[in-house]
C-alpha cells in the first residue's frame, strides 16, 4: 500500500476538525502570554513601570492559588448534587426526563440514544442555567458531560454532542439574572430591574447564535416539524413569562424570582429522595456512591483550571486589555462613530475569560461613570448576557479528560459575539 492510500485511508478515519480545535486551544492559550509578555515588555521600556514583571510572576502564584481553592470550594457542591443526581437515575426519574425531551435531542444530537440518561441531565442542567441556579447547574452539567462521555467513541475528543451541550450551557437563556440585580441595587440604581428585558434578548440571541453555529458546522437540521415545535413552544413560553414578571415591581420580582428557583430546586431534592424511597432503593449508600464520583471530579479538574485561570490572570495584570479597548475607541472615534460603548468593553472582553473579572470590570464601570449611565447600563446587560466560555470548557472538558476541543471554542466566541453585539444593541435601543 503506498504512504498516499495510507494517508487517505487514515485521514478519512479522523473526525472533522480533530486537530482543529486542540490546535486552535493551544494557540489561544500561548497568545495569552505572549501578548502579556509583549505588553509588559512595552510598559517597562516605554513607560517606565519596572514593578510588571513582578505583578505578572505575583498573578500566576494568586491564580494558581484560585484555581485550587475553586476546586477545593466545588468538592462540596459536586459531591452533593452528583449523590442526588444518582438518587434520580436509580429511581428512573433521569428515564422519565430523558423520554420527554428526547424527540428534540434526537436531532439535535442524533449520536445520543433515544431515552438515554444523558438527555435527562442535560434538561435538568440547562433548566437550572434558566432559572439562575448556578450552584447547581454546573454540577448537574458536569453529570450531564459525564454521561454524554460514555457514548464518546474518542475519550480525549469532544463529540459533536458534547459540543452542542457545551455550547448551549454557555450561551443558555437566563431568565433570572438576579446577581445583576443585586449589584446594580447595591450600587443606588433607581431602578435595578430595568436591564432585565434588555438582558434576556441578549442572552436569548447569544443561544440562538450558538445553536446555529453548532447546527452549521455538525450540519444539524433545524427545520424538521418536530424540532420547530419545540423551539416555538419554548419561546412562546418565554414571552409568557416576560409579559407576566414585566408587571411586577422591583422587590415583588426579585421576591418571586428568588422563590420560584429556590422552591423548584429544593423540591426537585425532596421529589429525588421521596421517589428513591418508593422505589425501594436504598437512598443512604446511593448518595453515598454519587457523592464519591463528586470527590473524584473536583480533583480531576484542577490543572485545567490552573492553565485557564494563568492565562487570564496575566492577559490582565499586562495591562493588554485596557490598551486594546483605548485602541478601539480611538479607531471607533476617528471613523466617525459613537464611542460611547467602548466605556462598557472591559467587561464585554473579560466576560469569555473570566467570571469574577467580568463582575469587577462592571462593578468598576459604575463606579466610574455612575449607576444609571449608559456605559453602566450596557456592562450590566452585558455580564447577563453569556456565560464564562473559557471557565465552562476547561470545567467540563477537564472532569472527562477531553483535550481535543475541535470547534467548541469557535462555536462558543460565536455565541459569545453575538450577545455581545446584541447587548450593545438593545443598549442603545433601551437606554441610548
């Protein structure tokens, strides 16, 4: 056989985009630091700062630290929910969610058979991304990342289902952004709630963009009938939902916002343990057993972290990301257009980076230009508008041990750009 036919046959056994993501990962991950390196290098020589050095080395000791303590800070978390989580596989409930939601998951992840557990935990995993329960849905979404490895044919390759999934939870629709909220109330806004329509169109065009970006490239029909009806039967409940909470007022939204997830997330634990127990299944030593794999995955994705979490930390300290934003709007202000916007960028870059800087990034935008200016307003629908993507994947990829991205990270900055553009968009249609 000649090296050709050899090549041919061993490409035409490659997934697509195999090496493109992993390839794409790993240069994104080493301009991180060479950018760093780069602006640090121009602030010393230049500018005549020779401290740089010093808080960039200082940076990778505190994010190493961080990703360590993040870990450490998940173990209970994990191994909580991953005990409940096997509460509900033994009781069949994971069954009866995955029947439900299995003729939409079919198509859109035709590799998942249908019923199979992982399509129970990916609902429970994206209804809790809806309802802002976070320390919740990130480890029913690692169970769900767990589960959907068990098909993976590659163990060190992201599936196209695993894909899709990761793309969904970043970008996933928000109905109760309510830390914004909080941070905006705590800051004397006159009305904190007013981002709140604002912000659910962002997120919404963030979801819709990743999903077509996934469908694009996995080739994923959207238009059968089946699919369709879903689709127009979530939205058509999300404007229910809009229409009723637009009614209320500040303190009774926030009031029964907080209830509502609370209620459903605390009776979901009761419905896990009262169903086990009808079911006859020894509800101590499940938990137990569930709790243990929780242990297992926190440990299990610690270097992912600290090679994300470094990155970031010194992409920032260099002071990279201010002289990017600063060149922005100087190029945005001599072709003529309106810079107000890029007062609201710092949080807009940092939000795929990280979530705790996105968050001061914001906190910091008002402080600067006041709660209720229109760059506040704007960072504010911003930081509701996506999830942390470079967080979410080096997490969830990192508990199965997948190093082989293709185009998650891709799909995923598509998302990301598109509640950006849409936040900046109904910024201006809002409060311009």
């Amino acid at each position: 056989m000649s090296f050709r036919q050899r090549f041919v046959i061993l490409k035409s056994t490659q997934r697509p985009g195999l090496f493109t993501g992993d390839l794409m990962l790993q240069r994104l991950w080493l301009s991180f630091f060479l950018i760093a390196f780069s602006a640090a290098l121009y602030q010393w020589l230049w500018l005549d700062d020779s401290g740089v050095f010093q808080r960039l080395v200082q940076t990778t000791f505190d994010m190493s630290k961080l990703s360590v303590e993040l870990a450490i800070g998940l173990i209970g978390t994990l191994a909580f929910w991953l005990g409940m989580m096997k509460l509900a596989e033994s009781s069949g409930l994971v069954d009866k969610f995955a029947r439900g939601v299995s003729p939409l998951f079919t198509r859109l992840m035709p590799e998942v058979p249908k019923g199979h557990p992982a399509l129970g935990s990916i609902t429970m995993n994206l209804s809790a991304n809806i309802l802002g329960l976070d320390n919740a849905a990130t480890p029913l979404g690692l169970k769900a990342m767990r589960d959907l490895q068990t098909l993976n044919p590659q163990k060190d390759t992201a599936s196209n289902a695993q894909i899709l999934f990761l793309v969904l939870n970043t970008s996933s629709v928000t109905l109760f952004p309510i830390t914004v909220f909080l941070y905006r109330a705590q800051q004397g806004a006159s009305d904190p709630t007013s981002v709140f329509i604002p912000i659910l169109i962002a997120t919404c065009c963030s979801t819709l963009a990743g999903l077509l970006a996934v469908s694009f490239v996995q080739k994923i029909r959207l238009w059968e009938r089946i699919t369709l009806l879903y689709i127009g039967g979530f939205i058509a409940f999300l404007l229910a939902f809009i229409g009723y909470f637009t009614t209320l007022t500040v303190d009774e939204l926030q009031r029964q916002s907080s209830l509502v997830g609370n209620f459903m997330i605390f009776s979901a634990i009761i419905g896990f343990l009262l169903t086990s127990h009808f079911k006859q299944v020894n509800i101590y030593e499940t938990f137990i057993e569930g709790a243990k794999e929780g242990f297992e995955v926190a440990v299990k994705i610690i270097p992912y972290l600290l090679a994300m979490l470094v990155a970031i930390g010194v992409l920032r300290e260099s002071g990279a990301l201010e002289g990017f934003i600063w060149l922005l709007r100087e190029g945005l202000g001599v072709l003529g257009f309106d810079t107000r916007f890029a007062d609201a960028l710092p949080t807009a870059i940092m939000k795929p980076l990280s979530g705790s800087g996105a968050r001061a990034m914001m906190l910091e935008t008002m402080n600067t230009h006041g709660v209720d200016s229109f760059p506040a307003y704007l960072a504010s629908v911003i930081q509701g508008s996506t999830e942390t993507t470079f967080y979410v994947l080096a997490v969830y990829f990192g508990s199965v041990g997948i190093r082989h991205t293709r185009h998650a990270i891709a799909c995923g900055l598509t998302a990301d750009l598109a509640g950006i553009i849409a936040a900046i968009t109904v910024g201006y249609w809002f409060f311009g």
